[in-house]
C-alpha cells in the first residue's frame, strides 16, 4: 500500500484498508514514500502547527501501523538514478504532470517558463520516476505480492504506482474518498476511469431493486439541495431566488435554455479517452449551442460555475472574458455570475432544456427529466439519457429538439457513485490531536498555509485571497457568515 499524504480523510483510509486486508490473513506492507514527494503531503502546515506544539496527523502512523500488524516502511533516500524510463511510460508522467499543475497552480494554463512551476514540473517528473523504481524494486525483493493499492491515480506518482503495479503483473486498487462521511472508494479501476466506472454500474448494482437504485438517487439529489450541511459546498451559499427576468420568461410560458459552465480543467489532460470533443473551449461550443436554440425560440440563461472564484487571477480574467464575449454576441442572454446567490437547482426547475461542458449538473438535471445537452466528454454520458455534442458536425445531427427524458440511467449512475463505496470504520477526527468540531485558531492559519497540495505558503496564501477578491462583497460576506 503506498502512502502518499497524510491528510487525515486519507489516514483513515489507509488504516481501514489495512485493517481489512490483515483480517483477510493478509500480509501488508505500507510503503510510506511521502519523503519523495514534490508537493506538501499534509493538509496542516506542520512548521505551523510545531511552533504551536500540535502534533501533525500522522505523526505516529508508524506506530499505529505496526500495532495492527503491518509492515512500515518509511522511503526517505532520494532516487539517485536520473534516466528517463521509457516514450510510453514518459508520455504517461507528461500527462500526469500537467494534470497535476493545473490542479497546483488553478489555471488551465500553466506557465512553465516561469521558474517556479517549471522546478514543481521537474520535481514531479522525478517522483513519479522514482515511484516507478522503487515499486520495482519492492516486487523483485518481494516476489509474492499479489495487491497494489495507490491512492486515486492521477498525479505523477500515482500514476506511475499504476503502472509500476500493472507492470509487475499486482492487481491495483485505486483509493479515493467516498461520497458521504466515513466512507471510502476502494475500486480496481480510477475513480476518473470513464469507461471503467459506467462500465460497472451494473454489478455494483446488481443486488439492488430498481425501487432501491431511486430511493438511493434521490437521497443523494436531496442532500445536495441548499441547506448548512449540503453535500454540494456551493449551495449552502445560495438563497431561494433566481433573477427575475427568468421568472418572468417562467410565468410567460416562455421555452427557457440553461447553460451551465464547468470548472474541472484538471479533465482535460487525464488522456485521451477524455479528450474526445472539437470544441477550442466550452464559450464555442456554447456559442454554437446558443444560437440554435435562440433560433428554436428559447431563452436563455447562463450560469457561471461557483468555483470560478477560486481560479488563478489570470485564469479567472480569461474566463470572465470569455464570458463576456458569449454575451455580446448573444444580447438577450441572461448571466448568472459565479457569486450571484441565485439557486441553481430552483433554476433547472425553471429549464425546459440543459446545456453543459462536463459537469455533474448535467447528471442532476437529466435525474429530474430535464433534455441535457453534453458539449464535452462526461463521466456519465454513456449511462445517462444525455445527448453528447462534441463539435459543429454533431450538433447539426443532435439538433435541439428536446425528448422525453427516461431518467433511470441517471439515477442509475447516482446510485453507483454511492454503492460502490465501502464503510470505514475510523474518523478523520481520530487522527488530530484537536478537537476537529472547534479547531484552535493556529490549526485553521496552519490549514491555510498548505492548501490543496499547493507546492508552497506563498501559492496557497495567494489561492485564498484570489477567492475573495474575484467575489463581490455580499458573496463573501454570506462565505464568512457560513464559516
């Protein structure tokens, strides 16, 4: 098992894998291999929290992994072998990298000439070389292993565990949070497998009733409804209103559009299987979507994705241009900026049709019935009642006429995002030496100062204040009242 982070969501899953395996009657070996890595591998600054005298999470992972029965093993000597590995496996790590940057750096477009990033560029290369090797070394040492597991499999040294795994002929299993509390994705495929994951809907579901696979769904749809504890972190901030003008087209009997941007850049560089649209960017493919259905008599609206906020300055400035731009040449569209308090979900109720890039409201919006429109690849298209438009060619074919909708396969996909999961039995809380419901105020500075893996304190300061300042000021008045 190869440990990567000492995030204590991450902790927990890690303590409950090996758990299982040893009760299994299995031997397990946990590979720390944190010492190799680029980016910071807590989400606690620990310099922060050692001038406070706080233990970090994880200080005593070694202790607590042979007491179940493990083997520890902490990698701490560099990898000193400089070569490159191979055009396959090198094209793997390219990819990975840039994944990893945009991630990083939140910009779609990350600035390798300048030095800082091109050094985060660099380190991540040799840890996922590294990471090869040294997961090389382990299966010829110990011939008998039979499991890999790797958390998630999209950054650079995860990714190459993937390989390394596969290689060496380990079943790999990808880890990942799950998507309630206590739970954890524990699966033979990546959880951003496209076609591994709707490839499995079926027999992760095969026990269920199609009553049970709806009951699941819309419990999922409810808890990510406007409320203090939603599943959805955005709408907590929203009220119950939408702009009135959409109200009005609503009380009209108007036929009415909604387009809804997306914010995971990060997709676009996970291979080609994510790849597959014609589009330059979401603002064409929307511009081309608009004006059909415009010339069809819709209204429309477009909604600007919340996490716009938390984007890089130069990357939010592109965005709110492209945006911008869409509306000029669309005068009659209606802009919901990413910090307007608007409902999204009061507003798919208004909607007689949905157009998306890639994101999960497309899968909400086609559970209620509602036509989605799909101009990018998406992690449920092939399940869902949707309609994928990836270029000018398809979209003349798909048209705009809507349909009537059979929501099963989305609620189907919802169900699986939730079955799939297992119960872990230890909380992210047992591994802070906190209170996790009431932190100190040194231990929220020092979750500021390592944010999302950012690779310094400069970057992740910078990522919370470019939040505040690419919102206005009633969004982040609602924002602190929240916290």
């Amino acid at each position: 098992m190869l440990i990567t982070t000492y995030d204590p969501s991450w902790l927990s899953i890690f303590d409950q894998v090996t758990r299982d395996e040893l009760a299994a009657g299995h031997r397990v070996i946990a590979l720390d291999a944190t010492a190799l890595l680029t980016a910071p591998v807590d989400s606690y600054d620990r310099a922060v929290l050692r001038g406070l005298r706080i233990e970090h999470p994880g200080h005593d992972l070694p202790e607590r992994m042979r007491e179940l029965g493990a083997e520890y093993r902490h990698i701490d000597v560099a990898d000193t072998d400089t070569s490159l590995l191979g055009d396959d496996l090198e094209s793997e790590l390219d990819i990975a990298v840039q994944s990893a940057l945009i991630t990083f750096y939140r910009t779609d477009r990350p600035d390798l000439s300048r030095r800082r990033i091109a050094r985060v560029a660099d380190g991540l290369r040799r840890e996922g070389r590294a990471i090869y090797r040294l997961i090389g070394r382990l299966h010829a040492e110990e011939p008998d292993l039979a499991i890999g597991y790797v958390a998630n499999g999209r950054f650079p040294n995860q990714k190459l565990a993937t390989l390394a795994y596969r290689n060496a002929g380990l079943i790999t299993k990808h880890l990942e949070k799950g998507e309630g509390p206590k739970r954890a994705y524990v699966q033979d495929y990546a959880p951003q497998d496209r076609l591994g994951s709707q490839g499995s809907v079926d027999s992760v579901l095969a026990r269920l009733a199609d009553a049970e696979v709806e009951q699941i769904a819309d419990s999922w749809l409810a808890k990510r409804a406007p409320a203090h504890d939603s599943r959805n972190e955005f709408s907590a901030l929203w009220s119950d209103q939408i702009p009135s003008r959409i109200g009005v087209w609503r009380t009209e009997g108007e036929k009415i559009v909604g387009f809804f941007t997306s914010s995971q850049d990060e997709f676009q560089f996970l291979g080609p299987e994510w790849h597959l649209h014609d589009w330059a960017d979401q603002f064409q493919a929307f511009d081309a979507m608009l004006t059909r259905f415009e010339a069809d008599g819709y209204r429309a609206f477009l909604r600007v994705h919340p996490n716009l906020a938390t984007k890089e300055h130069g990357c939010f400035s592109r965005e709110r241009e492209g945006i911008r731009r869409l509306a000029e040449l669309h005068p009659e569209l209606v802009v919901i900026w990413h910090d307007d308090d608007a409902n999204t979900y009061e507003l798919l109720g208004a909607c007689d049709a949905v157009v998306v890039w890639d994101s999960t409201v497309g899968l909400e919006a086609s559970a209620r019935g509602i036509p989605v429109w799909a101009t990018a690849t998406t992690r449920y298209g092939l399940i869902a009642d949707v309609r994928e438009v990836l270029s000018a060619d398809s979209l003349a074919v798909a048209g705009t006429a809507p349909w009537p909708v059979d929501p099963r396969g989305s609620k189907r996909f919802i169900a699986y995002l939730v079955e799939r999961d297992e119960d872990i039995t230890t909380a992210p809380a047992d591994w802070m030496s906190w209170n996790a419901g009431s932190p100190p105020l040194g231990v929220r500075l020092a979750a500021v100062t390592v944010s999302g893996a950012i690779p310094s304190r400069v970057e992740a300061v910078r990522s919370l204040v470019d939040v505040y300042r690419h919102r206005g000021r009633q969004a982040n008045l609602r924002a602190i009242r929240r916290r």
